[in-house]
C-alpha cells in the first residue's frame, strides 16, 4: 500500500452526507482513522491506483455519495511514500457500543522486520524509490542490454551474481518507458522499488551500476573485465574503508543483543565428518564408512591394491570440469590434485554454537574463505597506491589486512635505514606507507630499488607493529631480487609480552647473483602454513560450496567447488575469516561495517580439529588444475581447464 498526498478527507465525508446526519457522523475516531489510513492506495500495473480503503458496492443509501467522493479523490492524489504498519488493526472499531471505521490488515501485510519499525522501513523504501529513479534517468536501455550480454557470457568473474540484478533492472526500464502519463510513470516506480528483491534499487552502489558505469566511460572488453575482477575480488567485494565509529558499535552491540546473536557469530573450523553426506560429488574410499561385513566369509582376506604394482600411466588431456564430473569421476578410486602456490587454498567455516540462529542467506551455518584474500593482490594494490611494481632490482612489499599499522623497514649496506621516518636512501625508497592512521583494511607498504641500482652488500628486512588495532595481524613479505620471489606470512599478535617486530629477509648481495640468506632468514613454504607442499596432494571429498547445498541454492555468493584434502588445514593463525558480510542475512546489512572489524580480528576457533580444507574453484574463472585420477593400475593426468 501507499500513501498519497490528500489532506482532511474527513471533511469530504462529512460535507456529502445528508445535513441531518453530520451532527451524528462527526466523531474524532473517525477522523483520526479517515485522515491518516483513508488515502492509502494500491498501484495497478498500468501505474493508475485504486483505493485501499474505500469501495462502493453494498454500501447503505446515504453513504455511497460521500464514499464515491473520498474514492475519487483518492485516485486521482499524488502518490508519496510506501505504507508500513507494525500494527493488525488501523484505527479504532468500537467504543462504548459505537462503531468506527477500522480495518484489520492481512498478517502478510505487517512490516516483518526484527530490525527496523514500519517509519524505518518505509523511509528506506523511499531511499529505494529515489535511487531506482535515478539509476532509470542515467543508464539506457541499449547500455542494460550491454551490461546484460557481458553479466551471462560467464566472461566477468562472478558476473553471473548480478544477472537476476539486471534482468529486473531491464524489465523495470522497460516497463515504466512504455507509460506516457507522468503521474502514472512515477506510480509504477514507486510500484517497483516497493517490490524489488532486497538490494535490487541499489544499482548506482552496487557492481551492476559500476559495470554500466565503465560502458557508460566506453571502455573495451579488457579494461572492464580487469576492472570488474579486482572490484569482485574478495578483497574489495562490499568492503568498508573506514573503521566504524564508536556509536556504530554500540549500535552494533544493541541490535546483536536484541536479536540474540552473539552466539551466532562465534565461528570454528568444519569438519569433515560433519558435512553432509548427500552434498558431496565425491568421496574417497578410504574416507567412507566401512560396511559391516556378514556371512559364512565375512573373515576371509581379500585382495587388496598393491601400491608396487606397475600401473600405466596415461598422457595428460584437457577437459571441463563438468565433463570431467560425468565421465572419469564415477571410476575414480583415487583423486590427487597439483598444489602450486598458495592462491586457492581454502577452508570450510561453520558455527560454534551448534543451535545458534543460523545468520547466513542459505539454509546451513558453513561459510569459506580462500587463502588468496591476502597473498595475490600484492601488485593489485602497490599499483593502486601508485607504487613500483615492475623493472625493480630489489623489491620488498608487506600485505595485511587489518587496520594496524605494520610497517617495513629496510638496513640497508651501509648501515642506513629506510622506513616511515626515512623514505629515501641513495636510489632506494618506500614508496607507500599505510595505515598511519588505520584508514584501510587494504594496507601495502614498500620498499624498492630499481632495476641496476642496488647496492651490493647485507640486507636486513623487518616487520615492525607501530600501532596496533587488532588482536591478529596476519601478514605476508614479499622479497623479489632480480626476478626472483621469496615469501614469508607472519603474525605480530596484540600481545605486550611479546614482541613487536619480526626480522624476516636478512641476506648478502652481490649482483646477478640470488641472495644468499643468512641463518635469521624466514622463508615460507606451503606445508608450514597449510599442513601440505607444493605438488600433488590427495583429495578425501569434493563438495560444492554451502550456499549451493539443498532446494535453495543462493546463487549470489557464486557457484565454488572444494576439493578437500588429506591433512590440509589452515595454520596461518588468523588470515582467514569467519564470514564475510555479503554472506549474512539482510538484517545484519545495516551494521555491516562493524561485522567487518569483528571477523577481521576475531580468530576462527578449533584450528587445530580443522579437516575441510583444501583448494576451490569458481565457476566463474579459470581453474587450469591438475587432477591425477587412479583407477584400477591405470594412471591418467587430466586438466580440468574451467567449469564447463
């Protein structure tokens, strides 16, 4: 229903009746009622409204003129804002024995909010109306056309999320173009920001208005899909920049208690036993629950695969991963897969509490998170700050993501260092410093030589944690000398008892030669932080991600297939995250900056019982994943290239 802009139709109703009776009518509970509920309309779909409230037929003699006056008037009013009630019953039905104009409203009616009451509600629909109307007035049909083909062609990652977004935006443009009445036009956009999914008005602040933003700017395919990339990566995805003020957490713990979360946003890792059975893809024997054996042979010994026997191996061929699904999965006995870098590494996340209210948008607590948050943006965001990536000598650039200050310093040969208080030295420079006043939770600092312009001698590298703002600070330093990559994730935890500063790269350089790395040295490889090693690992099971589980799949979050793996598990004390906040149900949008701080800083509990961990694939890029698939003694080597 909506409200519209007619005023005192109580004095209509009164002014038609017979002269007689108006001394009889002229009550202040009728009034209230007729002045406040008696405009309320609903907006047919060819944008003209019809009266909520007053209706013509079976009304006695005398009061079908002032009726049909209120009803008139009505129609042809203004429409304002959106009605939202918290209430059953408009206006009073009976007092003392008389009876009043009132209605009891349908239960599908009531504002169902746990967040907001009915004013709230209906201002933030007016919000709606007014950036639907503005998101019509600026973007063309030709250029939703655009932003439609590119959104179902799969060539944008994780486009797919937005088709629904857009095919409403279409259809809603469509629509409201092909009425020529003014009052009727502004009607239907009222009609449809009342309508719409949630989010679905927000176009200008969401992916779909940036996408039709870069058509609107003309650029080619390649600029806009490596925009749309680093916009949709999980770093940047719907991820504040700022800190939430101290009234926005006291809001934050106010609403939390009122709607009796706080258990609910305890997080710990999955295991693997306690995914469910009928979601997986596939499971590896040795991981499926042995059957008991009955009969007069129950005890006799069978053969069993000898791992000795020669097994022929089958040169390596390029497929799906839907065909690979269907044709060499159902035969498999066993699965590895090549683990190369850290940059899909995964780990499945549910609830600590049990029967805890599950807060996500589908109907299980489990969430992900992937590794990659943190160790493969390192260039995305030196270059973003306008920093030097590329034709560098020596390169040294520290990541996190929390709003402390870490910083990198760097003594240099001659004994001088180089760091926030001394950016430049000879042809050396930090050429970004982060975080001084905890404005990001996307920090890069780095420090840099350019190509023939280091000098020979020691380096000694260090972490150091100036100003602390989170109870974890998980951290990655990337070294690069002449070409070469050397890393190292660390973790400088809000502790006064221990230290603040970690050296991590201490070498001797000589040029054209790789740097030769003292005993102090750090040096990260895969199997210190995930529990495996570059190369071939097992897969136990493969799964899809959660919110794809059950008759409800909620497709927004993407479409995410996790091979799990045999002793992975995250050890990285504190990079990943508990959820992520485009992951949680409506009600918790509103505090989303507040929720962000909290998962960042708060550590997922049971690290060391984690067992569904392993590597994930989007539907949406390219996988180029290796698979070794054993079955029987025939070996074959297949590369799943992408998801279909």
């Amino acid at each position: 229903m909506f409200r519209t802009s007619v005023s005192d139709l109580f004095d209509t109703f009164l002014y038609y009746l017979p002269d007689a009776c108006k001394q009889e009518y002229t009550c202040r509970a009728c009034k209230h009622f007729v002045d406040r509920f008696g405009g309320l309309v609903f907006i047919k779909d060819d944008g003209t409204t019809e009266s909520a409230i007053w209706n013509i037929e079976n009304i006695p003699g005398m009061f079908i003129e002032p009726i049909t006056q209120m009803k008139e008037i009505v129609e042809s009013a203004q429409v304002q804002d959106i009605f939202v009630s918290d209430y059953v019953d408009l206006g009073t039905y009976d007092t003392n024995g008389f009876h009043h104009f009132s209605v009891k409203l349908p239960r599908v009616m009531i504002n169902t909010s746990r967040v907001k009451n009915a004013s709230q509600v209906s201002a933030e629909k007016a919000e709606d109306y007014g950036m639907l109307k503005r998101a019509l007035e600026k973007y063309s049909m030709s250029q939703i056309d655009q932003a439609l083909n590119l959104l179902e062609s799969g060539s944008l990652y994780r486009g797919s999320s937005y088709v629904a977004m857009c095919k409403w935006f279409k259809e809603t443009k469509e629509k409201i173009a092909s009425i020529n009445d003014q009052p009727q036009h502004t009607n239907m956009i009222w009609k449809y920001a009342a309508t719409a999914p949630n989010g679905f008005t927000h176009i200008s602040g969401s992916m779909l208005g940036t996408l039709l933003d870069y058509i609107v700017d003309g650029d080619d395919f390649d600029t806009i899909k490596r925009k749309f990339e680093t916009n949709m990566s999980a770093e940047n995805y719907r991820r504040s920049q700022s800190a939430p003020t101290q009234r926005a957490v006291e809001s934050a713990e106010k609403l939390i208690e009122k709607l009796g979360l706080a258990d609910s946003l305890r997080r710990r890792y999955a295991k693997l036993d306690e995914l469910p059975e009928n979601e997986f893809i596939w499971k590896s024997k040795t991981e499926k629950k042995e059957e008991v054996k009955t009969g007069v042979f129950a005890g006799v010994q069978t053969k069993t695969t000898d791992s000795n026997e020669t097994k022929s191996v089958i040169p390596q061929v390029t497929m799906t991963w839907d065909k690979f699904r269907k044709t060499i999965l159902p035969t498999a006995d066993k699965l590895e897969v090549k683990v190369d870098g850290t940059t899909h590494l995964m780990g499945m996340v549910t609830a600590t509490v049990p029967e805890a209210e599950n807060i996500m948008n589908w109907d299980n607590p489990f969430s992900w998170y992937y590794q990659s948050g943190i160790d493969s943006v390192i260039r995305e965001r030196l270059e973003a700050k306008g920093a030097k990536y590329e034709s560098c000598e020596i390169r040294c650039s520290l990541i996190w993501n929390t709003r402390t200050d870490l910083d990198v310093h760097c003594i240099c040969p001659d004994g001088v260092e180089i760091y926030f208080g001394h950016k430049n030295h000879g042809y050396g420079s930090l050429d970004v410093d982060a975080n001084v006043n905890g404005e990001t939770v996307t920090p890069v600092e780095n420090i840099r030589w350019a190509t023939g312009t280091a000098p020979e001698g020691r380096y000694k590298f260090f972490v150091n944690n100036y100003t602390n703002r989170a109870t974890q600070n998980p951290y990655k330093l990337e070294l690069e000398v002449n070409g070469k990559i050397y890393t190292y994730d660390g973790n400088l935890i809000s502790d006064s008892c221990r230290k603040n500063t970690d050296v991590v790269f201490e070498f001797d350089y000589s040029h054209g030669e790789d740097p030769k790395f003292t005993a102090n040295s750090k040096k990260t490889e895969t199997k210190e932080t995930w529990g495996i090693s570059n190369g071939f690992s097992e897969v136990v099971a493969i799964i899809p991600s959660p919110n794809m589980w059950g008759e409800n799949p909620y497709k927004r979050s993407g479409e995410h297939t996790f091979f799990l793996l045999k002793d992975c598990k995250d050890m990285t004390g504190g990079v990943g995250r508990g959820f992520f906040t485009e992951m949680l149900k409506g009600d918790l949008q509103e505090i989303r900056k507040t929720l962000e701080a909290y998962t960042a800083s708060t550590p997922i509990e049971g690290e060391d019982e984690a067992s569904a961990c392993g590597v994930g694939y989007s539907k949406d890029k390219e996988w180029n994943l290796i698979v070794k698939v054993t079955t029987g003694n025939i070996v074959k080597m297949i590369k799943i290239d992408r998801f279909d």
